[in-house]
C-alpha cells in the first residue's frame, strides 16, 4: 500500500483518516506489540503538544525481570537500521540536561508518537509550537516516532524534522532529492539519536522502532497500520485522494 498525496484533499478529510490511523497503531501496540506491563493510549495531553499515542509503563522494576509476568528487556535487540542515523554528539542549551520524569496518572510515560497534521504546518506559530514542545519532550526524556505525510512549505524548507533537530544540536539536516516525506525515530538515551527515513508519495511505509527506555525498542509496522485505516476508508473518500 503506496503512501498517498493527502495534500489533494482538505484538512478534514485527512483528520478522518489521521484519527483512524491513530487507533489501528495503538490497537497493535496493545495487541502485542509492547511487552506485559506496557501499554498505549491515545490523545494524551502530558505537558507538551497533544500527541496521537502515549505509551505507558507500570512496571516500576522495568526493565528488569524481577515482576512476574512482565517482559524481561534486559538483553536489547540490534540498533535498527534507517537510510539515515544522526547522533547529536554535542547536545545544545546543556541546561536542560537536567531530566524531569513526565507521568500520567496510569504510569510513566515512555514514549510518544505524533501524526503531523496540517494545522500543525499552517502558520509560523503553530509549527514554532509543535518543534519546540516536541523537542522539549526530547530533552525530558521522552521517546519519539513523528510521521509527517506532508511535503515541506516555506516554513519547513527541510521538513519538520529538520526544525526539531535544530532544536537538539548545530548539525543540520537537509532531505535527500526526491524524498520529501520523513518519518523519524527519536532514542532520547544514552546519546539523543534520530533514526530518519524519507520516504515519497507511492512508497511503501518502514517498520520503524518505538524506543521505550534506553536502547530498548519494538517495532511498529506503519505500513500494516496504513493499509488497515485505508481498507476500512469509506470508498468515495479513497477515491478522493486516489
């Protein structure tokens, strides 16, 4: 299933599919996807921007095995390959090296995965807004996979990932020619790490990993996810972006 052009129909339009989409990739999260212990919810406002999925942990002793019945995270899996690997050697604003700890009311927050929208790329502040506020969970800690559908505009020459890891180290990023769409994994710790793939309209979307402490992750199979949201897509409105 080819990512599609969602730039040929409104904003609402591709809310109907964005929100769906959310739902199929926290229902195989929770299917099985995390270990025991773990979970994800959807549209959880934590204390940045108001992200698609949170993931959750309420084992305190992760990731250890001395729970019964959760996962032991103890031996970590191959670092996952993406066409492209960033490592913010020299982190910037060094005074927000000191982390907070964001919880929610069921557990720890671990991980966050945000959808772009277009509301998030129509003005200069609402994407001043969601850089800064995604990269601000960054500093705190908090791990992050952000899928941006959308092609850069002049506020994004670079795309959005570009303006986030502005925001982490002086290294810039610029996207390769003829792949206008990034889907990036965020691993906060030992060392910030951004797992890029750009990917265009027509490809097939990765299986990208959801760090969840560390060098610990599972992987999220997007392509899977967007190809059940589309399946269930009322018909005229597949044709409409078709």
């Amino acid at each position: 299933m080819p990512m599609h052009d969602w730039t040929k129909v409104r904003s609402g339009t591709y809310h109907n599919f964005h929100y769906r989409w959310v739902a199929s990739i926290m229902d195989r999260l929770n299917a099985g996807i995390l270990p025991s212990g773990f979970f994800a919810m959807a549209e959880q406002i934590i204390g940045g921007p108001a992200p698609d999925v949170v993931t959750l942990n309420r084992n305190p002793d992760f990731p250890g095995n001395a729970t019964p019945g959760v996962v032991s995270l103890a031996e970590p899996k191959a670092k996952p390959r993406t066409s492209i690997v960033m490592t913010a050697d020299v982190e910037r604003y060094a005074e927000k090296a000191n982390r907070i700890v964001i919880r929610h009311e069921l557990g720890k927050v671990l991980a966050v995965i945000e959808i772009v929208s277009p509301g998030n790329k129509d003005s200069a502040h609402a994407l001043r807004t969601f850089v800064e506020k995604t990269a601000e969970l960054l500093f705190e800690g908090i791990n992050l996979l952000v899928v941006d559908p959308f092609p850069p505009g002049p506020r994004d020459p670079q795309g959005i990932h570009a303006l986030i890891w502005s925001e982490i180290t002086e290294h810039s990023f610029e996207l390769p020619t003829g792949l206008p769409l990034t889907i990036v994994s965020y691993q906060t710790e030992p060392t910030k790490t951004a797992y890029v793939e750009p990917i265009s309209v027509g490809a097939a979307l990765p299986t990208m990993p959801l760090f969840l402490e560390g060098e610990f992750y599972v992987d999220l199979p997007l392509e899977l996810t967007y190809q059940e949201t589309w399946n269930a897509l009322p018909l005229p409105l597949r044709q409409l972006v078709e």
